[in-house]
C-alpha cells in the first residue's frame, strides 16, 4: 500500500534532473551535434546537387472589371474544373515550345540531349515521381509555329522532365516548379514558363479590355446629350418664372421664416412689459406704496436716494440727541430728508411712466410683423407650386449628371486597362534561385545529423555528469554529509555590491539590504544553528571551510551581524591567524589581538573593537605567530572564551579551513558548534566528507553552509570540477 508513494516522489526529481544535465551541459552537447552535422554536411556537399526553383501563379477571377459588378466574361470564371484546365495549360507543349524557344534551350548541353544521364538517374531512384510531358498537340497555343529541329525536340522533352505544375490545395494557386544543376537556370525557366503563361492570358483578355471601352465611349456620347439638356431645362424654368433659391429653400420661404421667428420674440417681449406695467397699475389702484413695485426698487437712482435718506435719517437722530427738536441744525436736516423723499417720489412716478411706454411700442412692433407676414404669407401658395415643378426639373438633371459621372469612371478604368496588363492570372511569388539543392535533401539528411549528433552529446553529458564532484543543491549537501543543509547563500555581483554609488563588502551586505536574498539566507544559517540544540543553544559558533576561497569569512561577517541586530552583544573573532581575512576587512591590522592577548600580557579591554557601522564587537588577529594551533588549543585560549561567554551574548569565531591545516579542528573543540561552509559546485564532495570526518565530537557541526550560489546557473549549471592540493602560499607568515 505504501510503494506507490515513493515511486511518484522519485518520478519528479529524475525529470527534473535530467531537465537539469541537458541545460547544464548544452555547450558539450551543442558541440558534438554541430561536429556531426559538419561531417555530414561535408559528404552531402562531395554530391553534385540537384536545385528546384519554384514560382506561384494566382488563377482566381479579377472582381474589379470595367463596370464595377459581377465579371462579364462568364466563359472564364473560376472554378475547379477551370483551374484544372489552367494547370493543362501551364504543362502543354505549345507552352514548353514558347519557353524553349525564347531560352534558346536547344542550344543548352543539359536540355538537348549532350549531357550524361547519370543525374537524371539519381533523381528518379531518390528524387520521387519525374514529371513528364504532356501528350502532342496541347491546347492549341501556337499551333500555326513552323516544325521543330530535333535538338528543340529533345530539348522540349528534357523539359518536360524537369517540370512540375500542381494546385496548391483547393485554392486558385498553382506552383510551377523547375529542376536543373544550375540554381540560376532553374529560377530562370521557373520565371519564364510564368511570363509565357501570363502572356497567353494578357492577349485574350486585352481584346475584351478593348471591346469594353469602345462601349462606354459611345454609351459616354449619349448620356453627356441627355445631361446638358435637363440641365438646360432647369435654368430655362428658373429664368423664365424668376425663383431665385438659396441653399435652405426660396427667398420667400426664408423670409417667411424669419418674420415668424421675430414675431415669436416680439409677442414674448410685449406680454413680459404688460405684465410689469399691470402690476404697476394694480400697485397705485390699491393704494400701496408705489417705491414698493420691483423695477422701481431696482433702479438705481432709487437705490442712491434711499441710501441718501438712511444717511440724513441717521444725522437726524444724531443732532436731536445732542441739540433737542428745535435746534436750528435739526430743523436744516429735516429740510433736507423732506427734499429726498419728494424726489424718491418723483423718480418711481418716472419709472412707472417708463413702464407704461416700453408696452406701448413693444405693442405697436408686433402689429407691424403681423401686417407683414400677413402680406408675405399671401405669395407663398404660387411660389410653392413653382417650386415643385423646379425640384423636379432638378431631380431629373441630378439623376442623368450621376449617370453620366459614373460611367465616366469606369470609362478612363477601361481605356487604363487597354494600356496595362489586365490579366486575371498574377505571380504572387516569382521563382528565386535556390540556395539549398532538391536532391539530395539537405535538410533532410542534416536533420537526422543534428537527432545524431545530440543524442551523442547528451551520453557524453550523462558520462560527465557521473564523474562530477560538487555540490549543487542542498539535497545532494544532506545525502553527502548526513548533516542538516542550513541555506543557500547567493553570489553576490560586482553590480549588486554597489549602493548608492559606493562599494559593499560582501560581508556587511546586509547592512544596507536587509530585506535581500542573502540577509535572509544567513537569518536561515543563525536560526538553523540555533535549532540544532534547541536544550542548550551554542553561544559560541565557529565557522570553517575545506580549503580557502569558499567565503567563510564573508559567512561569518554577515551572520555575526545578523545575530548583532536581534539577539544583543555580538562578538566576532578572527581565528584565522595564518590568514586573517576579517582583520584586513576590519581595518585592524595595525590593532592589537588574539595572538597579542594569548601570547603576551595584553588586557582583553584593548583588542576589542567596536564596529562604528553596527553594533558588532571585533576582535582581529594582532600580531603574526609561527604556532597558531598551539595558541588556539591553549589553556589561555579556554579561558579566553570562558570570559567573552560572559561579556557576550553570541560570539563567532572564524577559524582556518580545514584541510591544510588543523587549527579548525583544534579550534573545534572549544566552541559550542561549528557552521561548515561549502562553495556551490566547487568544493568536492569527498574533500567535505573528509574534513567534517576530521572534526570529532557528537553533534559537533551543527549544518552546512552552500556559499556563493549562482541562482541565474543554479537550475542548469554543471560540470566537473576539481580542488587545489598545494597550500603553500596559506603557511606564509
């Protein structure tokens, strides 16, 4: 029940494997294809080849004859047994002959008999069914030419040989296809039996070209008769009856029009100023106040008056509370307020009046336009039917200019096509030189070449993939080792190195980009390392290598800082003394320490530096020493790391690579946990193996660490690869 499972599982990673070897190794693979197919393109040129030239001719019915409808010449429409005919046409021997002739075939080696039939042998073993001649007599094209010679003969039967006509489907396309050693001669003839053709066709429908327009030329005669005497008609009619019309109609109608929509105005105006004037009357017979009515309270002399009367009223109240009634200043005001109230007065009385004479002339211009469209109204019935007698008139010159326009029309079409090439028939693609031969097939034999040639490529890929050594996923980390694959630290370019115009160590990386791929790829390794013990986390973590270059400092750097932003104080040491890497991306060169503090008299307070840029506490390598394990297995190295555990939260140390010398694997024994580091498809994989069977302890390494992926190669990326076994130059001092 439970062996379908695993058969599924393992389904999906072998075909993504082999997706992985063919894009992997597609140069070797592309190499040995194209060195098969150039052998083989070799034999296939030794070969004297054999070119076909072919020209397609459209036989379908030209839709836009002299006349504009349906074609006149049913005798030629264009249905299948007509094509068919047309294909006869195209492989008859009065068409050959007219070829040979103009191409002067007779006297060509290859088609009147002198050659050696060798090729014409191959072609019909290899080259299918050879084309052959149509019966004598033809279709009758040039059927009055004089006698043939016996080389044209020959020549029209070789012909014959190297023709091919075919339809094209169920379309009105026929092909014409030609054979010969030469590609030139081939598309040449191709060409020609496509000009004979479409000369043939010209000539028959020249004629009736010809016949078309002598018509429309007499039919022209006639209707230009007929049209300048209906118009002749209509200006008589006009002339004699005096309508004159403009481009909305008579005058009197446009007249008429307008008096009406004047009249319309002036009955509105008129109604609107009775209505004021009523109001006005009502006001003044009830005794209201007439300074009450709207067109006197919104004349503006009335509206300076009344402020006038406010501004004196005031004064007025002013002086009598100052002087008393009888003050000659108060008697003065109260003249004053007396005189603008009688002119207020004066003034809506004025108005009023106004009132009164705007309705009275409004009045007296709607009588008049009445009086006149009155008059204007009577003319209209003798007008109209004159009117209608001159449309008419008009409908009819109309009708006969329209006429005789359009066949104006197909008139100067009719007599362009007398001067061109009205031929149904058109090449829709000429003949062109070939450049590959028709026998033997080329692409033909290359093809099964190229099949060949990569199924050799891709065993030669498989045989390479077998013998390849490195790492390339985190799966093939964990079968390897049997330890836990942490993550997947991309490569970083030159172009992403580069922040804000300044250049970024790998290291501090995450610095400036948190959120990246290898910010969260080195979280992976902090988080992985913790959560190998989770009982009793390892507060000091050593990194290391198999051999130098595989960027286990860039490692330890970057996770030094990640654990410096989350978990507190973080402390880095630089435990490779024969080559300290870190101290140099530090700038701690000329700075005191480890080998200054284990091997002399230095305070543990003066190698500490702290990174101005982060939160991250570093201590460099100090000076140069001929014993690095020795001081790195040293009682003074224990209690070195007894007292950072206690000042520190997490301390990394970054060790020596493994395989050319044994610090690492001393240094291993006084960490908490060691982080191994691999560069993707680099390191091999029995080297790993070795060097992590060298570190002992139970549990000692916590996981593996695939350094410098190439995530754009990752998915297709592969090779063999091997590693360095001189490491002088890593003992210099």
């Amino acid at each position: 029940m439970n062996a379908a499972p695993p058969a599924e599982e393992k389904s999906l990673p072998d075909a993504r494997a082999l997706v992985a070897l063919l894009r992997g190794h597609a140069r070797l693979i592309l190499t040995i294809a194209a060195g098969v197919v150039a052998l083989m393109a070799i034999i296939l040129f030794s070969l004297t080849p054999s070119y076909t030239s072919t020209v397609n001719i459209l036989l379908g019915p030209n839709k836009s004859n002299v006349l504009g409808g349906e074609s006149l010449m049913a005798e030629l429409s264009m249905d299948s047994p007509m094509i068919d005919s047309q294909v006869t046409i195209l492989k008859s021997e009065a068409l050959r002959r007219r070829v040979v002739e103009a191409q002067r075939l007779d006297e060509d080696p290859e088609f009147s008999g002198e050659s050696g039939g060798l090729s014409g042998l191959v072609r019909g073993l290899f080259g299918g069914e050879t084309p052959r001649s149509s019966a004598p007599g033809g279709t009758g094209v040039g059927s009055a030419q004089m006698p043939m010679t016996a080389r044209q003969v020959a020549a029209l039967q070789e012909l014959g040989n190297a023709l091919e006509v075919r339809r094209i489907g169920v379309s009105y396309v026929v092909t014409v296809a030609l054979s010969s050693s030469d590609p030139e001669k081939a598309a040449r003839l191709a060409n020609a039996f496509a000009e004979a053709y479409l000369l043939d066709q010209y000539e028959a429908r020249y004629e009736a070209a010809r016949r078309a327009s002598q018509w429309l030329s007499d039919r022209l005669d006639t209707l230009r008769e007929e049209l300048r005497v209906s118009e002749q008609a209509v200006e008589t009619f006009r002339t004699q009856n005096n309508l004159v019309e403009s481009s909305t109609g008579s005058v009197t109608e446009q007249q008429l029009s307008e008096l009406n929509a004047s009249l319309v105005s002036i009955r509105t105006e008129a109604a609107e100023k009775q209505a004021k004037y009523e109001q006005a009357q009502r006001v003044i017979a009830a005794g209201g106040r007439i300074d009450a009515i709207p067109d006197v309270l919104r004349s503006p002399v009335i509206s300076s008056l009344r402020s006038q009367e406010a501004e004196v009223s005031r004064r007025e109240a002013d002086l009598v509370a100052r002087y008393g009634d009888r003050h000659p200043s108060v008697v003065k005001v109260r003249a004053e307020l007396g005189d603008i109230k009688r002119e207020v007065s004066r003034e809506s009385s004025r108005v009023v009046q106004n009132l009164e004479h705007e309705f009275s002339v409004a009045k007296a211009r709607e009588t008049a336009l009445q009086t006149n469209l009155q008059a204007l109204s009577g003319r209209t019935g003798a007008d109209n039917q004159l009117s209608v007698q001159l449309r008419e008139l008009q409908r009819v010159a109309t009708a006969n200019k329209a006429l005789y326009e359009s066949f104006l029309s197909r008139f100067k079409l009719s007599e362009e096509q007398t001067k061109l090439d009205s031929s149904e028939a058109r090449v829709v693609s000429p003949a062109l030189v070939p450049t590959d031969p028709s026998f033997p097939s080329k692409k033909l034999f290359l093809g099964l070449s190229v099949f060949f040639g990569l199924g050799l490529g891709v065993g030669s890929a498989m045989a390479m993939e077998a013998l390849r050594s490195g790492f390339r996923t985190l799966a093939e980390v964990e079968e390897a080792t049997q330890l836990p694959a942490l993550a997947s630290v991309p490569l970083l370019k030159k172009s992403e190195l580069m922040v804000d115009g300044k250049s970024v160590t790998p290291g501090r990386f995450l610095l400036v980009r948190p959120l990246s791929r290898f910010s969260e790829a080195l979280r992976s390794v902090r988080v992985g390392v913790q959560m190998s013990d989770v009982d009793t986390p390892a507060r000091i973590v050593g990194v290391t290598s198999s051999v130098p270059g595989e960027g286990k400092s860039t490692v330890s750097t970057a996770l030094a800082l990640s654990a410096a932003q989350a978990v507190g104080r973080v402390l880095l040491i630089d435990g490779d003394l024969r080559r300290p890497a870190l101290t140099a991306s530090f700038g701690l060169k000329e700075r005191k320490g480890l080998v200054d503090h284990l091997a002399g008299d230095v305070p543990l307070s003066e190698i500490i530096f702290k990174d101005p840029e982060s939160s991250l506490y570093v201590i460099g390598a100090g000076a140069h020493t001929q014993v690095p394990s020795d001081l790195l297995g040293s009682e003074k190295m224990r209690a070195f790391l007894a007292q950072v555990r206690e000042l520190f939260d997490y301390v990394v140390v970054d060790a020596a690579p493994v395989a050319p010398v044994v610090d690492a694997i001393v240094l291993s024994q006084e960490v908490d946990t060691v982080v191994f580091v691999a560069a993707w498809n680099t390191t091999p994989r029995e080297m790993v193996r070795r060097c992590l069977q060298r570190i002992e302890g139970d549990r000692r390494v916590a996981g593996i660490v695939l350094n410098k992926v190439d995530h754009d190669k990752a998915a297709y990326y592969g090779g063999e690869y091997g590693y360095r076994s001189d490491y002088s130059s890593y003992y210099q001092a």
